[in-house]
C-alpha cells in the first residue's frame, strides 16, 4: 500500500516506574474520569443541585458503570476470549463497552435520586457534556494498546498497526483507519459544541441535552461501527453495537420529543418552566458554575 503519510503507532503502551507497570490505558480512563467528574458537578451546581450528592453519586456510577461496560464489552467480543477466559478480568488490555457502562450508570443514579434526593434530569444534563469529554480523552487508550482501528487505509491520517495487532484477515495490510481518533474528535469538537451552543440559545427543555449527547454519540458509534473490524458477531452485516446506536438513537430522539413537549405543556398550564437551568445564566460560560 503506497502511503504519503500516516499515524505511526506507540512502540509501547506502559509506563516503567521501578517494579511498577503503569498502562497508558488506564492513565487516560483515570484523567478522563477525572475530568468527567469536574465538569458535570460544576455543570449540576450551576443547574441548582448538591455538588456533594453528585460526587457521592457519580463515583458510585463510575464504579458499576466500569462493571458494566467491561461486561457490555466481554458480551460482544466473546471471541476473544475462547482461548484465555480469565482475560475478561484484565482491563489493562482495554475493552470498556460505552453502552454498558451508561446502562449500569444510568440505573445507579436513577437509585440514589430515589434514595437520597436530587434531580435526576439535571444530573443527565450535567453529564451529557461531562461523559463525551471523558469519551474524547479515553479513547487515546485505544491508540496505545493500537485496538479498536479500522478497516485498511491509505488516507494521510490512517494508523500504522505493528503486525501483532491486525486482526486475521488483514495480515497484509500496514495502514488502517483510526476510528478512535474519529470518535475522539467528534466528541471534543463536535458533540460538546453542539450541546453547549443549544444550551446557550434557551432551545433545549430540562433533561433534553442528554437526549442530545445519545443521539449525537449514537450516530457517530453506528458509523464506526460500520468501519471496525474486531467484533466477533454480526447480523446482516452489521455488529452488535451498531443495532445498539441505532436503537440508542431512536430512543435519544424520543427522549428529546419527550423532554421538549413536557415543558410546553407545563409552561401553558402556567407551572414553572422546565427549561434547562442555563438559561437562567445565559451570560456565563457553559462550564463555569457561577
């Protein structure tokens, strides 16, 4: 395959500190995490929630949501582990399934709101730009463990995969599309914009931003899922996380229909507006919780 250009891959995916082995992978979940927790509690408190039930929440979500989406991960990449079935224990090797992990999340808050108090819909709004950031810094986890790329390329952006990496079939093949890198790009700059930029202009009603996020995500998962080639099922043609984002999508436009109309019919009966707190502080930055 001619190339002009490309991606060259890490000659390593860990970190040497004395008799400790850091992975890269887990470096970037941890400050994505990190940086999901930040933002979405700042996003909460400025929407009028607790920032302390929101970190008391989040890191119960966070640890069930890991349970989850390694689950979700394990489910559709059975094959992988056929040979070494303890495998599905080593996180470290990657392989978090997004869906699975905001499935277990979702159930976890939805819990402690019932449980404790809080409002539920301003939590998911407050994530919806928190967990894409996260999503956009994770995903070069991806890139050091060389997984999760695409199928072969000769554009000036495609990945070089060291031979041990390519999965059976395209053994011949150097170069593959970086769908981590899209995914990562789409979020950062595209999704998060997006939300903020409708936030900002008072369009979308209370809750309506997480709708935004699972619409939006959902639609660039569907189409990555159409260039990756390490999933181990598929039906007419596509994986299973592809029908997943094809139902999350329908479901996040429902959700936003919901969302949307629920606070038209309580501003005409004249109970207060559900929509998005922001709007209330429409001359601060989308991020800043004044």
């Amino acid at each position: 395959m001619s190339m002009i250009a490309a991606i060259s891959s890490p000659s390593q995916n860990v970190l040497e500190l004395g008799p400790l082995t850091i992975h890269f992978y887990g470096i970037l979940i941890a400050i994505g995490v990190i940086v999901a927790i930040v933002v979405s509690k700042k996003r909460y408190e400025r929407f009028g929630g607790s920032g302390e039930f929101f970190e008391s929440a989040a890191i119960w979500a966070i640890v069930l949501g890991f349970l989850g989406a390694r689950a979700g991960y394990v489910f559709t990449h059975s094959g992988q582990f056929t040979d070494r079935p303890w495998a599905v224990f080593f996180i470290w090797e990657g392989g978090l399934a997004l869906y699975g992990g905001l499935f277990f999340g979702a159930l976890t808050v939805i819990y402690l709101v019932n449980k404790r108090g809080g409002d539920a819909f301003a939590f998911a709004d407050a994530a919806a730009v928190g967990i894409p950031l996260a999503q956009a810094i994770g995903r070069w986890g991806n890139y050091f463990n060389q997984e999760l790329f695409g199928t072969p390329s000769d554009l000036p952006w495609a990945i070089i995969i060291h031979p041990g990496h390519r999965p059976a079939g395209y053994e011949q093949f150097e170069t593959f599309h970086p769908t981590f890198l899209y995914e990562s790009v789409w979020n950062a700059l595209v999704l998060v914009p997006v939300i903020l930029w409708l936030e900002r202009r008072e369009k979308l009603a209370k809750g309506a931003s997480f709708g935004v996020y699972i619409v939006m995500y959902s639609f660039i998962r569907f189409t990555m899922e159409l260039l990756r080639t390490d999933t181990t099922f598929r039906l007419l043609g596509m994986s299973r996380n592809g029908w997943i984002s094809v139902a999350a999508l329908i479901g996040g436009l429902i959700w936003i229909y919901w969302m949307q109309k629920r606070a038209e019919e309580r501003t005409l009966v004249g109970e207060p507006t559900l929509l998005s707190p922001q709007a209330a502080t429409n001359s601060a930055s989308p991020l800043d919780p004044r």
